[in-house]
C-alpha cells in the first residue's frame, strides 16, 4: 500500500492515478502534500480561531467596470483616455492599498521578517505587497509617457559640433533655450 497524505493506495494497479492532477501525482511520487493538503489542514485547524475571530467570507466589492468601458470607448483623444486612467488609478488605490498593508502586517507577524532570508515567506509577503502597489506606478508611469509625447516632447537634438583640429579646445556650446517650449 501507498500512503498519500491521509489516503492509502494500492501499489500494484495501473489506475492509481485516475482521477488525480499532475499535482497531486508530483506529490505522491516525492511524498510530499500538494497546495490543497496544505490549505484544508490549516482551515481545519483555525476553525477554533475563526469561531472566536469570524472574517468575511465574501471577497472585496468589485468596483462596477462599465462607467471606465464606456467612456474609453468614448474616447478621442489621448487625454480623455489619460482621464480615464486616472480616474481608474484614483479609485483602485484605496483598496491595492489596504491589501498592501495587510499582506505587511501578515509579513511582519511575530517578527518573522527581521533578519529573513530571500525567498522565506516573510519577504514573499512583503514583495507581494510591493507589487500589489506597483500596479498603480506602473499604469501611471505608462499614462504619463503617452502624455509627455503629446504635451512635451523632447527638444530637437542640436547639430553636433564641428570638429576641431588635434590640440584645441572645443567649440563653445550653442546658446540656451529661451524659455519653455510651446505647450507648458
């Protein structure tokens, strides 16, 4: 008999893997418990705490997408779309960063992040709640490239100077800008 987490097996049969995932059949072949195993004995053994402590079991309120769908299909020109994405950013960033303080909570629990290694579970944590972040930096890093395109682009390159014979000093450098380009 094999013995599969609390389930024991017949070794001889070829149909010892019907029914089971690839998971489930890696963890069996290195005896080891699969994601699910770990999960359902650690809801097993919270049911005292969760009793005392009760979460919500529903997942956070998803924000309505249809208003954001609606007026980007409006949308002519590439500050009515920056608009929108902001208008997205604004409203995502309360909840990613709720979700970034409780996963550093989470991290920072018992201090179990002091003086962690990379890759414990503690700096997985606090990478997450970076990255939960992240998200909004980078969707506004992209929403402010398309604009500096339309509102400041860069500034035609001078001509490179002449070259001066071996031994002498450089050409003087062309005279400054005088004043802010159009469109500040």
């Amino acid at each position: 008999m094999l013995t599969v987490g609390c389930a024991a097996l017949p070794s001889d049969g070829l149909d010892i893997n019907v029914g089971r995932d690839a998971e489930q059949i890696a963890a069996a072949h290195f005896g080891i418990a699969t994601r699910g195993d770990l999960l359902r004995w650690a809801r097993r053994d919270a049911e005292p705490f969760l009793a005392e402590h009760p979460l919500p079991a529903e997942p956070f309120p998803v924000p309505d997408p249809a208003p954001y769908l609606a007026a980007l299909a409006a949308a002519e020109t590439f500050a009515e779309v920056s608009a929108v994405t902001q208008r997205l950013l604004d409203a995502a960033q309360p909840a990613l960063s709720t979700m970034s303080d409780l996963l550093v909570a989470i991290a920072r629990w018992g201090d179990r992040h002091r003086a962690a290694e990379q890759g414990s579970a503690a700096k997985l944590l606090m990478e997450a709640a970076s990255g939960s972040l992240s998200v909004l930096a980078l969707a506004d890093e992209a929403d402010l490239a398309v604009l500096r395109v339309m509102y400041d682009p860069t500034p035609a390159q001078p001509p490179p100077a002449p070259k001066t014979a071996p031994g002498l000093p450089p050409a003087p450098p062309g005279p400054p800008p005088a004043g802010p380009t159009a469109g500040r």
